[in-house]
C-alpha cells in the first residue's frame, strides 16, 4: 500500500532546489520517499564493465543532485534502477535508468543517517 505525500517540508535538506515537489511523491520501503513515475538516466564508459558502470552511477548522480539537491542524489536510494552495458572496440559503455528517492526523516526527528552514495 502506497501513500501518496505531495509536500516533504520535514524532509528537506538545506540544498535542495525545490523542483522535486512538482513530481508525485511516495514513501517507501526501507524510509525512503521516492517519485512515483520520475525516472532519471546515467551514461558513462571505461575501459571495463565495472568501469562504466561506475561512469553511468556517477552521472546519474550528478545529475539528480544538480536538479533535486543532495539528498536526492543517492543512487543506493534509489528504485526501479536498470543498468544497460555494451562493449564495442575494447570500450564498454553503460547506461542506467532509476527514480530518484531520498531518506525520510520523522517529523521532529533531528539527526539522519548518510544514505552514502
């Protein structure tokens, strides 16, 4: 059962940007709240597989942390995560698709775990 939450005041870290609360919001498994159909993508490449799947992680990174803020950065938050890798000529490349999620924190509560990266 899922539960819709459209404003996360309580949960808001001093960077972020404000843009995640024009997507749909719900908390999840594991004290997260998640965008229910928001995916984000991440593209990278290496000379290894593990390489460019660490690129890819990276970029999806970067790249929700830029929109979001911090706390919507964590790609071991995130769900419904794909990773796609290639090799072609000796390079692989990778791509990765996840709806961002960030930790949620009781209201009132004062202190929250790193979600780590």
């Amino acid at each position: 059962m899922a539960i819709l939450i459209f404003a996360t005041a309580q949960t808001a870290s001093a960077d972020e940007t404000g843009l995640a609360a024009i997507h749909e919001l719900k908390y999840e498994k594991g004290r997260r709240v998640c965008m229910t159909e928001h995916f984000h993508d991440g593209a990278g490449t290496g000379k290894t597989k593990k390489d460019a799947a660490h690129a890819a992680q990276r970029s999806w990174i970067d790249f929700t942390a830029f929109e979001y803020g911090s706390s919507w950065g964590s790609y071991k938050l995130a769900v419904s995560k794909t990773m796609d890798c290639s090799e072609v000529g000796g390079e692989w490349s990778c791509m990765t698709t996840a709806r961002p999620c960030k930790r949620y924190v009781k209201p009132g509560t004062h202190y929250a775990k790193s979600a780590g990266r």
